[in-house]
C-alpha cells in the first residue's frame, strides 16, 4: 500500500518494479520497530521519507504483494503519517503473509519504496522483523485504524481437543476452504450468508492458523452496523463461521468505538462503554485496564509525567490526555483564509475481562486516532513603538506556518525585499515548537501614511496584509492588520525680525514638515500672500532651511501706527498658514521706530510739511487733505503720504508770541464736503496734523577772530562724484513735450525734421557748459556698429550732409535753471541704403557730450573745440528709429 507523507494517509497501488537497493535495518537509518503485544509497529523517520510518496510491498518468500487500501485493511495493516512525513506502519501478528510459527513467533517481510520528483527517482528499503507473543487470549479483539479484527482460540497443546467425524453432504458446486471454513453467516443483525470466497472478495478476510480463527473486517462495510452503547457510537460485526469439519460452528464478535471523545480547549476525553454489549452476554470482571500511545502501553509513572488519566467509572473506561501533549502534534489549517489549528494524538485502550462463571477471558485493544476539531487561533499584532518605528510582533503561529510576503498599500514586498528596505524580518522560534515574525518600520518610511489631527500631533498610519503560506499544504491565508502612532513631534517653523533705519528684516524657519504653509503678510490694509510679484518686491531669498524677505518701512506692507516730530512707528504683520485645515502655525508682529521728519521750518519762512495715513485712519485718502486754507493742497501726494509746501504768511497760518518766541501754527486735516471723504462731525474729524514752526524773536551769538594775511589764494581740492545727461527727442520745436520710454518706436516721415535736446541732470552748478562733442546714427543699438552716419564732427555740423544738423539757442525759462546745460540741435529724417535699395530698419542717435569748465575759454568750450574739465566726457544714445512700409515714412 501507498501513503502520502502529506497530511492524511492515501493508498494507492502502483505495480510499478522499479529497482532500488536494499536498506539496513536499524534506527541510525531512520527505520525503526516495536514489537506492542499482538501488532508489530514500524516508524519511518521523516528525513528517511525523502518523497512525497511512500509505497508498501508485503514480501511473501519469493511473492512480492503490493498492499492497496483494500487488501491491507483485509490483511491486518494500517498507516499513519503527519504532515511531515513522520510515518508508522501497524501489523497484526496475526495479519496476511506473516510466518507464523505455532502461533508464537511472526516474522514479517516488508518492502519500502519511497520516490522523489514523482516516479522518476526510487528508495528502497527491505524490512524482515520477528516478533513473539504469549499467550493469547481466549478471544482478542483488535481496533485498529482501519479494520476490525477478532481471533477465538480453536485448541490448545495442553487440552487437545477431538474431532469427532461428522459426515457433512456440500453440493458439488461449493468449494471448501484448505484451512477448514466452508461458509460465514454475518448478522447485520439479520443473518446473511456467504461462502468465504465471496466473503473474501467482498473484503472480509478470514483464516484458520494453528490454533486460532481470525476474522477481519474493514469499516462500513455492507455487513457491519453501528449501534450506541452507554452513549458511544460503536461499530460491530458479527459472524457464525461453519467448518467442513463436522458440524463445527464458531461465533465472533468486534466491536469498536467511533467516537465516544469529548472535547475542551484544554483536555481530550475518551470514553468506552465499561460492558461492551454486542461482545458481552452476561457479568464480567475486568481484570487489566492499560493505556498507551501509538500502540505503546504507559506505565503509571509515564502517564503521570504527562498527566494522563485513567479512569474506570459504573459505565465507561475514561481516559483524559491534555490538548497539546508531546505525544501528538499540532497542525496549521486555514479555512476561508482564517488561521485555525487542530491537536492529533492516537491514545491506545487496552481492556482484559473474564465472564463469571467461566474461565475464558477477552483481551479488547483500540488504537484510536484522535483529531481535536478547528480551534481558532487569529493571530495577534503587538505593536510597541517606543521611538519612531513601527516594532511589530505577530503570532503566535505553529512551526508549519511561513510568512511570505507583506502588502503596504503602494505595493507588496517579499521578506527579502523587507529586510533589503532595512524593516529587519525575523523569526523568532520557541520551545513549545511555536513561533512569532517581528517587523520593524520607521515612521520616516514613504510607505507609512501621515497625517496632522493638529498642528503639533502627526499621527503614523500602517495599513498592512501580512501573506502567510501553511506548510507542506501551501494553503495561502492573510492577516490584515492597521497600526497607528500618534507623536506631538511636529516643530513649527518659526519666524525672527529685526529692523535697521530703513528696512525691517525677516526670517522664517522652516520646521519639521518642511513648507507646507503658506505666508501671508499684512498688506495694503488686506492679508495677502507672500506670492511671486511679493517675493520678488521684498527681495526674497530661501535655501533648504529657511527664506528671508526685506520689507521697507514705507512699503505697503508695513502699517503705520504712530507719527512723532522726527520718527515714525511702523509694523508689519506675518501670519504662516497651514492652508488644508487653516490652522495658524505661527503669528509674528514687529514694529520698529524709523527716522522720520515730518514738518521743516526754514529760516526763509518757508515750511515743508508731511502728512502720513496711520492705521487708525484706515479710510483716510491723503489727496484731499488740505491746509486750514482749503485751497492749500498737497505738492504731492499718494495713499500713504502728503507732502504739503508753503509759506509761513499764507495758507491761514497764524502767529503767536510767546516771550521770546514767535510761534507759527496751521493744522492739515480734511475739508468738509469733500464729496470722497466723510467726517464723523463737525468737531471730530477723521484726521489732523498740527504743524508748529519756532522763532527767537532775539537771538544774539557771540563769535571771535583773527585775521591774517593769504599768501596764496584759495584752491578746491578736486573731487569725484556723478554726473547724469540725457538725450530726449522732442514732440516738436517748441521743446516743451518729449516722447517717453513707452512711446518707442516713434514713425517719421523721411526729411521731417527730429528735435533732439541733451541736457545735464541734477546739477545747478553755473560754470559747467554741455557741449556736443560727436553724434552719429547707427542702424543698431551699438553704437559702433555698422553703417553709421556723422551728424556733428567736433562740435560742427557734418559738411558732407546735404541736410546740414541745426543747432537751436537754449533760453532760462521755469524748467530751465542753467541754459548752459543744456544743448538742442535738429536734423531731417533720413534712411541708409544698401545696393541701391533702402533699409527700412530701425535708427538710432548717438552723441560724446562734453562739460567744459566755462572759466577756461579755450578749446571746444570757445568755439566748438575740446578743452573738458578733466576731460570728462559722456556718452549718449537716443532711438531707435524705424523705416515704415508707408512712402518714405520713418518710425522713431
């Protein structure tokens, strides 16, 4: 017969010859053998049963018998095999192909044909194991996994028994038997007849030995029935066996226990009826009561070590074994992908009674295997996270159970992949034969999700399907699991200000998640945030740690709080903003004093005056502030300012004397009626500036000197500073309105005259004289690129030109201090022409303008010749100038 080194027994017969060699009996190579009273047991070691397959081969002298299903049950064999391939084979001494020697010495013959990959690669091992047994019972009952077995003693040596000669008539048709049996009459309980052929090959098998008659029986067969004895459901067979010799017929009777087991979680009990009725007609006393394990009796001091009980009450011979004793093993299983485990042992009940009143006894031995059902064992997470990782403990899991793989929620990693990502998986293996994974991921890890319950609080999220795999079934099963850690180990980013005399300074820190805010600021009375057009306007810079802006104190952004004679509060507000839940991650406030004057009293009785929108005027609009005059208004004036000029004797100023001090007041507030700003009441208006100028009526200094001759006369010392000229093309000839940056290109026609005005900037200084040393147009920007055209060479027209420049006279005017710094010539719009063919591109003007020291008459400052202070000469560029597709019509 076949097993399967899997997790049940399966037979299978294969006649396939397949050679091999012949193993060496003997414990060092895995085999093993135990004589247990009338069964022989033999144990393969799971290193012996290399293959998935195990084949049994009975050797009957030169007759190899391959056992199936069948014909071992038929003949007194049985199997049993873990999962792993740990392996026991029972015999009956009593079984088919033993030698038996006068019903004391049995000598088996066993073959043992294991295969690896299938059939392809072939183990043998042959077995011969003698064992003896004495005495027998006068009736034996065996139960054994598989069969049902019963031998009756027939004679003995010592009470020889004599057959008398009965004449029996058999019709010619019925053979009879060698070893004496004619025909069985089974009682199911009704009788039915067989002939032992027919009994045969139905199953049963039957056999006269020296002195014994044996009757086997598999399970449910058609002729067994089940009845209920003291509450435990058995299974009977009975048999009349009639033999050819005389008129001799002999009764049999097994019957065996299917079930009678109570279980808790904790302790296995197996109960057998005390007085077995279908084998028991009248009072017996029970003379041996044994237990064991895998056919092994115990002695008390075993059975204690294990805590094993045996009891016998009024009605049942009880035996408790505790759920996980070293005799049976445990095994992983997962129905509908959840973890359960199951407990096996195979208790052994073995019973001697007497019937009263005769001197027959009855040995009863039951080898029943015992299988705990499904005990659920969902695994448990333990997750400690003491720093910032995930330590996570699972199990606890039997020896048979593998983890696979773990499912994060972007992807599934192998445990290779785990350990190479640096989460440590490890197994972790303990002496009752359990074991545990541990898994360790940081909070830091992308696969961890995130999130802020509050601005300080992150809240670690593990979403996790652990894979795990149940040995050697390669039964699949999950186990999904969340965990969470909540850490207040956010650090806010933080924001530091300082002010100088101009400018306020800021720096914001980035914290730990980075910048995941947004800054607003204060801005213009309204929030707003810190975009690009603002970050380039306060000049922001950021690296990896930190941004900074600068925000000066008049900008927009910087609210004004308190005007003094010669200083100015002003703030700037900066607010950082976690924008998905709009909670406030830091609010910073700075304010900062600046010089500032805002009223000037000169000694000419003139008064400069500034008037500044504060914050508590936030509806103020400066443009329509005036003086007690209303018709004094502002020489300038903005949304944040007014600058207001004038003299001391107008605009309703008023004097006061005060002793030795002359005291001149006016008030800049709103006029009413202005039709744009309300005032609140005719004596509260929304805004008021007192400006105040202070006079010494007499004011008398005392100052001494000494006079002494100069022998040289007083000479400056020469200084460098900035000089400023420009170069503007005017609207007409009236140089009153010039074009403007914007206006470029300006078209012109050709020969239209181009008015041209080079001025000096920023200097009141008489002595300096503008002279136009060089211009020439240039069809680029560069102005020396080619072609170019002279329009003033050495501070003269240009005699080659047929339209010769026009130099324009310069009179003082309210726009013009100094005439002499500024110079204006004209000339016709023209074009460049190449091969005959006119350019119509752009045109530009260039000039080398010259200042001349005007005290030194000489050179270019005389008369169009080159005599500079210092030489010092700019250079200046006007255009550009464009040809349109118009007739002759230029853009400039």
């Amino acid at each position: 017969f076949i097993c399967c080194t899997h997790f049940s027994v399966t037979w299978i017969l294969l006649s396939v010859a397949v050679s091999g060699f012949t193993g060496i009996f003997s414990p060092d190579n895995g085999l093993r053998s135990a004589c247990l009273g009338n069964v022989l047991r033999l144990t393969l070691d799971k290193t012996l049963a290399v293959g998935s397959q195990l084949e049994i081969d009975a050797i009957d002298g030169t007759d190899i018998i391959p056992l199936s299903h069948t014909l071992a049950a038929q003949c007194g064999y049985s199997i049993e095999s873990d999962p792993w391939g740990n392996t026991k084979v029972f015999a009956s001494l009593l079984g088919c192909y033993v030698d038996n020697q006068a019903d004391v010495v049995f000598t088996f013959g066993l073959r043992l044909r294991m295969y690896r990959d299938g059939l392809s690669e072939q183990v043998k091992h042959d077995v011969t194991e003698t064992c003896s047994y004495s005495p027998w019972a006068s009736q034996e009952i065996l139960c054994d996994r598989n069969y049902m077995e019963v031998s009756s003693l027939m004679v003995t040596p010592e009470t020889p028994v004599k057959i008398v000669a009965v004449t029996i008539s058999f019709p010619p048709q019925v053979a009879v038997a060698p070893n004496g049996i004619w025909k069985m009459t089974f009682h199911t309980p009704d009788p039915k007849v067989m002939l032992l052929t027919d009994a045969q090959r139905a199953g049963y098998g039957a056999m006269m030995t020296q002195t014994r008659l044996v009757i086997r029986s598999p399970y449910n067969m058609a002729e067994t029935y089940s009845v209920e004895v003291a509450g435990v459901p058995m299974e009977v067979v009975s048999v009349s066996t009639y033999y050819k010799l005389g008129s001799l017929i002999v009764d049999s009777a097994a019957a065996c226990p299917t079930g009678g087991v109570v279980f808790t979680d904790k302790v296995i009990t197996w109960h057998v009826p005390r007085r077995i009725t279908p084998l028991i007609s009248s009072a017996v006393k029970i003379l041996e009561t044994h237990m064991g394990i895998y056919g092994q009796r115990l002695d008390k001091t075993k059975m204690a070590a294990r805590h094993y009980k045996l009891s016998v009450t009024e009605s049942h011979v009880v035996i408790e074994i505790p759920v996980g004793s070293p005799d049976g093993y445990y095994k992983s299983h997962a129905p509908d992908y959840a973890y359960h485990i199951t407990y096996t042992i195979e208790p052994m009940l073995e019973l001697l009674w007497r019937a009263e009143n005769t001197q027959a006894d009855t040995r009863y031995k039951v080898l029943f295997p015992i299988t705990t059902p499904l005990m659920p064992r969902p695994p448990h997470v333990i997750d400690i996270h003491e720093q910032s990782v995930f330590d996570i403990l699972l199990g606890i899991f039997l020896h048979d159970v593998e983890l696979m793989n773990i499912t994060f929620t972007t992807r599934v990693l192998t445990v290779a992949e785990c350990n190479a990502r640096g989460f440590d998986v490890q197994e972790h293996h303990f002496a009752n034969g359990s074991k545990t994974f541990s898994i360790r991921v940081p909070f830091s890890d992308e696969l961890v999700l995130k999130r802020n319950p509050d601005p300080l609080t992150t809240v670690y999220v593990l979403p996790l399907v652990f894979g795990l795999l149940v040995l050697p079934d390669q039964t699949p099963f999950p186990h999904p699991a969340e965990l969470e850690a909540s850490r207040e180990d956010v650090v806010l980013p933080t924001i530091t200000g300082s002010c100088d005399q101009e400018n306020f300074y800021f720096s914001v820190k980035y914290g730990s998640q980075q910048d995941n805010f947004q800054t607003v600021m204060l801005h213009a009375g309204s929030w707003r945030e810190l975009d690009i057009e603002l970050a380039k306007l306060y000049s922001l810079t950021d690296n990896s740690t930190h941004f900074s802006i600068v925000v000066p104190f008049t900008a927009p952004a910087a609210a004004f709080e308190l005007v003094h004679f010669k200083s100015i509060r002003a703030r700037v507000d900066l607010l950082l903003l976690e924008m998905l839940n709009m909670w406030q991650l830091a609010d910073f406030s700075l304010a900062c004093y600046f010089p500032l004057t805002t009223t000037e009293c000169y000694a000419n009785g003139t008064v400069t005056a500034l008037a500044v929108k504060v914050e508590s005027v936030s509806n103020l609009n400066p443009e329509y502030l005036t003086l007690r005059d209303q018709s004094c208004k502002p020489a300038f004036s903005n949304d944040r300012f007014a600058f207001f000029s004038f003299k001391l004797n107008s605009c309703g100023t008023t004097r006061t004397f005060f002793d030795n001090v002359m005291v001149y007041e006016n008030e800049i507030a709103l006029p009413y009626n202005t039709g744009q700003q309300s005032r609140k009441g005719p004596f509260t208006p929304e805004y008021r500036h007192t400006i105040s100028c202070y006079y010494l009526l007499n004011y008398t200094k005392t100052m001494a000197f000494r006079a002494s001759p100069r022998s040289t006369n007083p000479v400056a010392d020469p200084g460098v500073g900035h000089l400023v000229v420009q170069i503007r093309l005017s609207q007409d000839s009236s140089y009153a309105l010039f074009y403007h940056s914007g206006d470029y290109p300006v078209e012109k026609y050709l020969r239209q005259p181009l008015y041209f005005e080079v001025e000096l900037m920023q200097s009141t200084d008489p002595q300096i004289e503008v002279v136009l040393e060089n211009c020439w147009a240039t069809l680029h920007k560069d102005r020396t690129s080619l072609p170019s055209w002279d329009l003033i060479i050495d501070g003269c027209e240009n005699p080659d030109d047929l339209y010769l420049t026009v130099f324009h006279p310069v009179v003082a005017d309210t726009r013009i201090q100094v005439p002499a710094h500024i110079k204006r010539f004209s000339i016709k719009m023209f074009t460049f022409t190449k091969d005959d063919a006119v350019l119509k591109e752009q045109l530009f003007v260039h000039c080398d303008a010259v200042l001349c020291d005007t005290t030194k008459p000489d050179g270019i400052c005389s008369g169009q010749c080159a005599n500079a202070l210092s030489q010092y000469k700019k250079q200046i560029s006007s255009g550009p100038v464009l040809l349109s597709d118009s007739n002759l019509f230029w853009k400039i």
